[in-house]
C-alpha cells in the first residue's frame, strides 16, 4: 500500500515538473511563500521556445523569473516582474529549467499561469516528408496539393495561435477577477471600519452633551 501510494506521489510530481518534449504546455500553480519552484522542458538542437507567464493572484502580483540552459547558463534573469514573455532560439538539446522564485515574500504566496511554446525543426521536416509522399509526377496534381498544404499549414498555424491567445486571455481575466475580489474585499472591510467609528465618535458626542446637561444637584423649595 505505501509502495503504491509513493509510486503514484513519485508519478504525479514527474508530470507536475516536467513536460513532454515536443508538446506545447501549459500550467498554472501554486507557488508558496519564500520558496522557490523549477519546471524542466526538454528541447531539441536549432528550434526554438517561447516561455511566457503570469501572476494572476498573491500580494504585490510579482515574482523573479529566470531560465536555465541545459550548460547551466542563465539564459533569462528577471525580477519582481508580474509578466513576461521570452523567446529562446536556438535551443540546444537538453533540458531547459523554467524557474519561479518568491524567497523575497516571506508570507504570501503567488499563484502563477505560465505556458511553453515549442518550435521543432524535426517536426517541419517530418511534415514535408509526409506531403512530398503524396507527389505525383503530374505538374497540375502537385501544384494543387501545394496550395492545399499551405492553405492547411496556414489554417494550422492560425488557430494554434487563436488558442495560445485564448489561454493568456483567460490567464489575465483570472488575475483581473482576483485584483477586482482582493480590492472589493479590501474596500468592505475599511468601509466597516469607518462605519463603527462613526458610530462610536457619534454615541460618544451624545453621552458627552447629555453629561454636560444633566444636572445632579437637588432642589429646595
């Protein structure tokens, strides 16, 4: 029982840092205060990576960003940034380290939406293996099945971009929603606050003008 439960924490925590090569990710977590959290993506020789982030909640909606070189080199370094996006090119075969560092708070913690975008030469050229298979000697044939791939290469290309976009737009509706919700929350209770002490400051003027009337001395008639 305890093997299997370790197994399955062991398995969880593998997919948790690390993402598959080749594959566009996306993730949002977590990050907890004076901690430092590293996420690892493996690359190919000559492509590409886009890396771009988001605090959308946590006090001051900040952390430091860095990326790591699978040489160890500091590719990116940035600090106490809300946003960022950064592209790496060309990557070098290895695992890159997409780190999110928020040692500088000591009691609130972040939660942070990043998401890795990858550009593989390999991919291309599998791509254009499999349409130069479809060839044939015929020019008129091959020149329809050219402006059908481009025409599908195009609309690809396009909708991948409309969902990347779609994924930052929700990620910045997200933080907007919790700024609105800490502001409102922040708003109600020093609305309270004023309250009671007009309240207060009102009931203690009128104890203090009856006291002022209020005549202790007995009467002889």
């Amino acid at each position: 029982m305890c093997t299997s439960l370790l197994a399955s924490f062991a398995a969880f925590f593998a997919a948790v840092h690390a993402f598959s090569p080749n594959v566009d990710s996306e993730f949002t977590f977590v990050l907890p205060a004076a901690s430092r959290e590293c996420f690892y993506q493996t690359t190919v020789t000559n492509g590409s990576m886009e890396v771009e982030y988001q605090v959308i909640a946590g006090a001051g909606m900040d952390v430091d960003f860095s990326i790591i070189s699978p040489q160890k080199i500091q590719v990116v370094s940035e600090f106490r940034r809300s946003d960022g996006v950064h592209m790496v090119e060309p990557t070098a075969d290895g695992d890159y380290q997409i780190c999110f560092d928020n040692t500088f708070s000591r009691f609130s913690e972040k939660m942070v939406f990043f998401e890795v975008i990858l550009d593989s030469p390999a991919n291309d050229a599998g791509a254009d293996d499999e349409w130069a298979g479809l060839g044939e000697p015929e020019n008129l044939l091959e020149y329809k099945l050219e402006d059908i791939r481009e025409s599908m290469d195009s609309v690809h290309r396009r909708l991948e971009r409309s969902r990347q976009m779609q994924t930052v737009l929700r990620a910045f509706e997200a933080r907007d929603r919790n700024l609105l919700e800490d502001n409102l929350w922040r708003v109600s209770f020093w609305s309270c606050v004023n309250l009671m002490v007009m309240l207060s400051v009102a009931l203690t003027q009128v104890y203090t003008v009856r006291r002022l009337f209020d005549d202790k001395r007995k009467v002889r008639s």
